[in-house]
C-alpha cells in the first residue's frame, strides 16, 4: 500500500511541476456546433442541432488551475407538425474552475467544472396564435478541451461544453462542440 501511495505521490509531483505557469488573464471565444436532447415525439420535423458560440474570461492562478466566466449561446432548436411550431432557444452563463494539464511544449488538456445559468427561451405557435416564455434554472456545467500554442500566448483549443435545459419540468442535455482561440494577457 504504501508503494501505491508513493507512486501517487510521484505522479501528482511530477503533474504539478508541469503545470507550473505564472498566473495571468486570459479570453477565449469560439464557434462550434450545439447539440440538444430534444423529445420530438409527434413531430414531423425535428432540428436538435445548430451552430453556437462560446465567449469566457478567466485568471490562471498557477499550476494549471484557474477560474473562468463565460457565455454560451446554444443556438435554436425546432420542432413542427401541420398545426404547431416550438422554438427553443437555451443560453448560458456559466462560472467554473479549470484544471489546465501540459503535454509537452504546445500541447494540453483541460477540463472545467462549475455552474451555469441557463435560459431556456421557448416560443410556439399554433395558426395565429404566437406565444413565448422563458425560464431560468442553476445547473451543472462541465468541460473538456484539447489545446496547441500557436505562440506563447494564442492557443487554439477543441473543446466540448456541457450544461442542462430546463423548462416546465422537462429537461434535455446540451452541448457544444467547438473550436476557438484564447488570448493571454
């Protein structure tokens, strides 16, 4: 046991001095491709995907960790039949801790965890009739992310971006595949 336990120790010795930076601020934006879980049942046309954008500020303290807020329009999603039009439009702000891992000179992996306020904005018609509505929830958010310096402070980074809709008790997972660049200062 205590063989294991001085691997581990090793192990996180050697991640933590990979992952020593000076801290500083940084901004990232991207555009990417969103994903939500809609139930479509009965409907005759179905769009669960769509294009998004994510927008997000955050501090490096060091050793890989840091603090982020950002902004994430998940983009618009319908569903139709002959009578009835749903529209639905999630976005959210999110503020999360990162976990930033080197793999090298130019290369590193992220993850994020936190939370996110999402709006769900929904709006249906059915003939003349129009109406909308939306409604705000605290859920979970998470992240993962690949990323290349393209300089020593302009990186470009793949990422997946992850939170829940919700609206009149009906719930479905978005997601946001995108790819952007983030800025240090």
């Amino acid at each position: 046991m205590k063989k294991h336990a001085a691997a581990l120790a090793l192990l996180l010795a050697a991640i933590a001095a990979q992952a020593q930076t000076q801290p500083h601020a940084y901004a990232m934006f991207g555009p990417g491709v969103s994903h939500l879980s809609l139930d479509c049942t009965g409907a005759k046309t179905c769009e669960s995907s769509d294009r998004g954008l994510k927008v997000a500020a955050g501090y490096a303290l060091g050793n890989g960790l840091s603090l982020e807020a950002g902004y994430i329009q998940f983009g618009k999603f319908t569903a139709s039949d002959d009578s009835m039009y749903l529209a639905v439009k999630p976005s959210a702000v999110t503020l999360a801790a990162a976990f930033t891992l080197p793999l090298g000179s130019d290369w590193a992996v992220s993850a994020r965890l936190g939370a996110a306020q999402v709006r769900t904005r929904i709006t249906a018609s059915s003939g003349a009739i129009v109406g909308s509505d939306s409604q705000s929830k605290a859920k979970l958010y998470a992240g993962l992310g690949a990323s290349y310096a393209i300089s020593k402070t302009v990186k470009l980074e793949l990422g997946v971006d992850s939170t829940q809709a919700e609206f009149a008790g009906e719930k479905g997972t978005l997601r946001l595949i995108g790819l952007g660049m983030s800025f240090e200062f």
